[in-house]
C-alpha cells in the first residue's frame, strides 16, 4: 500500500537531486532495482499466506500474551526492531542468509530506489528468525503491522539528501547517514551499523560505526550486471557450485554456515 508514495519520493528525489546539479540516479542501475522488487513482490504474494497461517498456527501454543494496547503495541515494535538487528547481523555472517541478502548491497548508488532493492528469497530468510514471536505471545497481526512500520521508516534511511540528523535521533535513531555507512564496501564500514530503527543495538553489541570518510557503496567485488536473473541469483549458483567441491560434512556447513569472506579452502576445480 506505501508503493505509490514510495514511487512519489522516488521522483522527488530525482527531481531535487537534479535541480541540485547532480543525479542520485543511474537508468540501468534503478531498472535492476525494480527488477528485484518485482521478483520480490510475486514471492511475498506467494508465500505470504503460508507464513501468517504459521504464525497464527504458533500463536495457539504460545507462553505469554502481549495486550493489545498502546504499550503492547510499543513493545511488539521495540522487540521486533531487536530480532531485525540479529537477523540483519546474521545477514553478513551466515553465508546462505548473505546469499539472500547481498542483492540489496549489489548497488553502486544509494538513493531510495536502492531501499526497494530486495530480494526474492529474502522472505525465505526472514522467516528463519520471526517464527519465535508468536510463540512469545506477539499477536500475528500486531506483528505485521509493527513490521510494515518499521520498514517504512527504513526506506527513509536509503538517501543521500538527508546529511545529518538533530544530535540526539543520530545517537539513538538509524538515520541516512548511519545507513550510508552500512552500505559502504570501505573496509571500516563493512558489516556494521546492522539497526532498522534503533541505532542503539549496534551502540550496545559493538558494531557501530560512524559516517565519517566518504562512503564507497556496493561490494567489496562488485556484480558488474543489470541481468534481473543474475542479481538474484548469482550468489546462490556460487554456493551450490562451492557446495559440489565440499568434500565432508564439516566443509559443506562450513560453507553454509561461516561468514561470507572466511570460508574454507576448497580443491581446484579439474
């Protein structure tokens, strides 16, 4: 339902980067973006009656029971921010999460079409680390609709308009400047800033970094492709690929299993 008003921001931005003497926006690169939503969205659509009829399934079982009021309305948001930072962390140091996730960071720009770059087995992914929820008591439907906020408001963190917030949201808030780290390939920048709304979590379990050199985005090796299939997909081939090459158990979960860039040492392929 935000898509419309997404698409307005976007031409907005167009519009004022331009009339600014600059162009946050590259045709072949925004194409690419829209592509992965596209894909994206269909999976969603798919998917997404299976996964709230799990959830409701779980609720029957579940320990506690959050109100719903005000404050339990605010807790399921807080506490669904927490799960986001731990999912977003494992994103970059689980090796099949990053598969999922490295279409997001498969951009050289960083402008709010960047923010709708997602990826068609991200909700494959997601759904790894929200089950717990209802099973805490989190009604399933509280539970999307904290969610649809809080993506929301990350899609405001996806610019380069926005330089610098009011001292106190910059130290509690994720805000574009935070974002814009997290989307640098530069080596001080690379898996930190993990927050959706709060930029507290980070703060608290040491993976925050400040904005402060200019922001290098995309990959530390870039895809260098605008195919659609490619974007998607390409990380996952290389798994598998790696997958075949695995020669015990114990290499192919570590394949699986271990950050992205310290994987183990395979046999060269005849």
């Amino acid at each position: 339902m935000a898509l419309p008003v997404f698409a307005l921001l976007v031409v907005a931005e167009v519009l004022y980067t331009r009339a600014r003497g600059s162009n946050a926006y590259a045709l072949k690169d925004f194409a690419g973006s829209m592509s992965q939503l596209g894909i994206n969205s269909l999976v969603r659509l798919a998917i997404g009656g299976a996964l709230i009829s799990l959830h409701f399934f779980l609720y029957q079982f579940r320990v506690f029971e959050v109100p719903n009021t005000v404050w339990g309305w605010v807790l399921t948001f807080v506490v669904i921010d927490f799960v986001f930072y731990w999912y977003h962390r494992a994103q970059h140091r689980v090796r099949f999460i990053w598969c999922a996730h490295v279409v997001h960071h498969s951009s050289e720009h960083m402008n709010l079409g960047t923010a709708l770059r997602q990826s068609p087995t991200g909700p494959f992914t997601r759904a790894l680390f929200y089950w717990p929820l209802p099973l805490l008591g989190f009604h399933p439907l509280m539970v999307v609709g904290a969610g649809a906020v809080a993506t929301i408001y990350a899609f405001f963190t996806h610019t380069e308009v926005v330089k610098k917030l009011w001292a106190p949201l910059e130290w509690c808030l994720v805000t574009p400047s935070h974002h814009r780290a997290h989307h640098g390939s530069n080596p001080e920048y690379v898996d930190r800033n993990y927050g959706n709304v709060f930029i507290v979590w980070d703060r608290l379990f040491g993976t925050f970094e400040p904005e402060v050199a200019p922001v290098r985005y995309g990959l530390i090796t870039n895809i260098d492709t605008y195919n659609p299939l490619r974007i998607a997909f390409a990380e996952w081939v290389r798994l598998f690929k790696d997958s075949f090459q695995a020669r015990s158990v114990r290499q192919l979960a570590q394949l699986w299993l271990r950050p992205p860039r310290a994987q183990p040492v395979l046999p060269e392929a005849h």
